[in-house]
C-alpha cells in the first residue's frame, strides 16, 4: 500500500515561513505531477501548487510569488516553500501524487498536515 508521507507544518505568525515535505513510502512509476492541497474549515479543498512530470509548476493565484514547489517526481518527492505567511492561508495541507495507468488517473493523498498562521 503505498502512502504519501508528510511533515513540516505547524503554528507560526503572519509573515513567517514554513517548509512542507512529502514521500511516498515505496516508490511509484508512472507519476504524471506531484502537488499540494489544502482545506481550511468549511471550505472545499483547493489546489495550492503542483509540479509536473515535465517540470512545470502551477500555482494558485493566492500564493504566486510567495509560495514554491520543487521536487523530485522520479523520486516521489515533493516540497513546498511557504513564505510571507497569511491567516488565509491556515488550512490543513494535503500532499497529492497523480498517477497515470493506462492513461486512468489515479490519485494518491497524504494524510494532511495542519498549518495555521496566527495574525
């Protein structure tokens, strides 16, 4: 059973940094992008940032120029760089691996981490 495996959230004040890091627990093939969701209380998870295959990175428009992913697809790992921190952005944080089989996608979640920004 393959798991994706999260750590680095946390409680820090508007305007600081945290560093999010996901790895699956046993390598995949296959693997179209690797990113992160987030859900904050009563609302629908959201993407945040996602890396591709490929190389290219997408972002939410609330977190241009403040957030950034990297990673390793081919390793099944993924970070996110979070700074200039907002109490919008206070959500748990889910890492999400999108896996292509026979062109069927299949999604992998993380069991989520709490970040939450205090003003």
């Amino acid at each position: 059973q393959v798991q994706l495996v999260e750590s680095g959230g946390g409680l820090v004040q508007a305007g600081g940094s945290l560093r999010l890091s996901c790895a699956a627990s046993v390598s995949m093939s296959s693997i179209n992008a690797m990113g992160w969701y987030r859900q904050a209380p009563g609302k629908q998870r959201e993407l945040v940032a996602a890396l591709t295959s490929g190389g290219s990175r997408n972002y939410a428009d609330s977190v241009k120029l403040r957030f950034t992913i990297s990673g390793d697809i081919g390793k099944n790992t993924v970070y996110l760089q979070m700074n200039s921190l907002k109490p919008e952005d206070t959500g748990v944080y889910f890492c999400n691996a999108d896996r292509r089989l026979m062109g069927v996608r299949r999604d992998y979640w993380g069991q989520g981490t709490q970040v939450t920004v205090s003003s």
